[in-house]
C-alpha cells in the first residue's frame, strides 16, 4: 500500500476497524474510503456493488460484521449466519468484481471445534464439530475464509484472512445483553461500585433511568447488587485477550508484507492459508474477572453461576505462524483492560 492509496475500511465505527483507521491515520495514509451504516448498507448487494463501481478502492479491510457474546450467538442465531453471509458475500465479491489489489477479511477463533487441541493451530479448520452456542456465526466465517481461498486459487486474487482471539479495546460494545465478556464485567463491576457507595445520580446516567429503585431493580434482574456480581458458569473456562489496537497493528502489518502466495507456497492442496492472531496467553474467567474488580476498584463479591453455560472450556490460539512472518502482540492485558476503563469512565461522564 502507498500512502495515497484508496483504502476502504468496512465496519469503520466498530471495534477492530476504528482500530485499524487510527493506525492508517498514524502512519500518514491520507485516501481512506469511510462509510456508516446509514450511508452504505453492507447487507445490500446492490448497493454494495454501485459503491465499488463508484468508489474503485484499491485495498480492503472486511472488519464489518454481526457479532455478540454467547447469550447474542445463541438466541439470534438466524441473524449471525445470514448478515454476516450477505456482508461478507457482498464486499468479498465486489472487491474481486471490481479488480481490488488487496483484501484482508478477519474471522474469529469460533471457527475452530470445540474440541480442538490447544492452542489451536489453522489446521484444526473443520476437522471436528463446533461449539454450539455460536455455530452459524463460526460456519458464516468459515465460509468467507473459504471463499478468499477460493477466488485466491481460481482468479489469482490476493485476498487472506485472519483470525483474531477474542478482542477488547476503545470502541468495544458495553451493552448489558449483547456484549462480549470482558466489557460485560467490566461495565457490571463499574455499576457494583457505584452502586455500592450509592452514587446514584452516576447510576441512574449509566442505566438512562430515572428513578433508584428502577435502577436497582434492573440490575438484580442481570445479577448486580452492591454486594456481588453473577458471572455466567464456572469461571474455569480459559480465554485470550488481544487489544483492538495490536489487532490493528497486526492487520496493517499484514497488508503491507505478506501476501497469499507466501502463505500458500509449497502446498500441495492449498488450504487453511488464514492466520490467527493473539497473544498467545491465555487465563481462566475467574482470574479475569479478579482483574476486572482489583482494576475498577469493586469490593463485592463475585458470583459464579454454574447453571449458566461455560462455552469451550479452552479457547488458546496458536500464533506460531504470524511469530514466523515477524510480527508479536505489545500490549499487556492489564495495561489494556486499566486503558479501557479509564476511557469508559470518562465517557460514562459525558452522557
């Protein structure tokens, strides 16, 4: 990528891609192609296809997607495996329609079995049965890594993807029901601890409420009272935490030094060419929700619900390949997780 090359970031205001925009802008790239939901919809294939006749990107970051926690995954599970299919089918297409240079389009680590040996290499790619709770969003993701690899082999596009393990930072999805577990913790611990030292009026601007009763009796409805916070399952289950600004780092990284024939070189039968990235080190719920109260400064009690479903009970990516082409996360997950509370807290302030 050159400087002034026409880059399209899909999914821009999430997560990963406001991560990646801030890393471009970092660097000097100066032609970014931004469009909002309103202004693009992604689930449109018409739409989609005027945009790339229209716009003529160069590179592409596919960071837009439908995504969601266990409790999201499981109940709108129509929802996961259809948007994200139209979304991915509609960019993917249209970037080799309309001669993109370069496509990265990022996964998740639910594509790998539920059983996978860990840490899970990119050759556990369906050799075994998914974790259930996210099944459509995992075979959705599956399909778009399969359909890179496959206009890759018959078109001679440059299209890879990469997998990223489960993802924090600026910008995450706080939201009590949909959010994945790191911001759902931490938001909780936070309305513990305002609860418990009865800083109502903060209380009642977190929660949009008026009144605090209404305001405590929603928060028992979720698990959260002065005293303690509910944590669904055991609290054994082991995860790995990567920041949305080393995911950004990494992605970057990528675009500008490796491409699909160096991934693909050699192989007799080109498969599982997608690379994962991580940390490479992972700890149980239990220790991450430790963290969570020491960082946020909550003296309740934490609840854990075995009632309540665990998920995998490992999910550690093996990031052997991406150490091999050069590239390692920076970030501590302490360092990342104080960040983000800092960033959440002030803008908590600001509703």
């Amino acid at each position: 990528m050159h400087l002034q090359s026409r880059i399209f970031v899909a999914g821009h205001r999430g997560l990963v891609g406001s991560a990646i925009v801030r890393r471009l802008e970092k660097e000097g790239y100066s032609s970014l192609i931004l469009r909002t939901h309103d202004e693009l919809d992604l689930e449109d294939q018409r739409a989609v296809a005027d945009f790339f006749e229209r716009e003529r990107p160069e590179y592409v970051f596919l960071a837009a997607a439908k995504v969601g926690g266990i409790l999201a995954n499981n109940v709108y599970r129509a929802d996961f495996i259809l948007k994200n299919l139209q979304i991915q089918n509609n960019v993917i297409g249209e970037s080799w329609r309309a001669g993109v240079k370069k496509l990265l389009f990022l996964g998740s680590s639910c594509i790998y079995p539920k059983e996978a040996p860990q840490p899970m290499s990119e050759d556990a790619l369906l050799t075994s049965t998914l974790e259930y709770t996210n099944e459509p969003y995992a075979i959705a993701k599956i399909a778009g890594i399969k359909l890179c690899e496959s206009l890759n082999l018959q078109y001679g596009t440059n299209f890879m993807s990469v997998m990223p393990t489960n993802l924090y930072g600026p910008n995450d999805n706080f939201d009590l029901e949909k959010s994945h577990v790191l911001p759902a913790l931490l938001r909780k611990m936070h309305l513990a601890r305002l609860l418990r030292e009865e800083r109502w009026s903060e209380l009642r601007l977190n929660l949009g409420l008026a009144g605090n009763d209404e305001a405590e009796a929603m928060l028992g409805r979720i698990g959260v009272s002065a005293d303690a916070v509910e944590i669904w399952g055991t609290g054994r289950p082991l995860r790995e935490f990567l920041h949305s600004d080393d995911m950004a780092d990494a992605c970057v990284w990528l675009m500008q030094n490796v491409d699909f024939g160096d991934l693909s070189a050699g192989m007799t039968e080109v498969r599982n060419t997608h690379i994962n990235i991580g940390s490479g080190i992972d700890l149980s719920i239990a220790d991450l929700a430790s963290m969570i109260r020491e960082i946020v400064g909550f003296e309740g009690e934490l609840r854990f619900n075995p009632a309540k479903p665990d998920g995998a009970m490992r999910k550690l990516m093996d990031v052997s390949k991406l150490a091999a082409l050069g590239w390692r996360a920076k970030i501590s997950l302490r360092d990342g997780i104080n960040g983000v509370y800092r960033q959440y807290c002030s803008e908590a302030k600001k509703k």
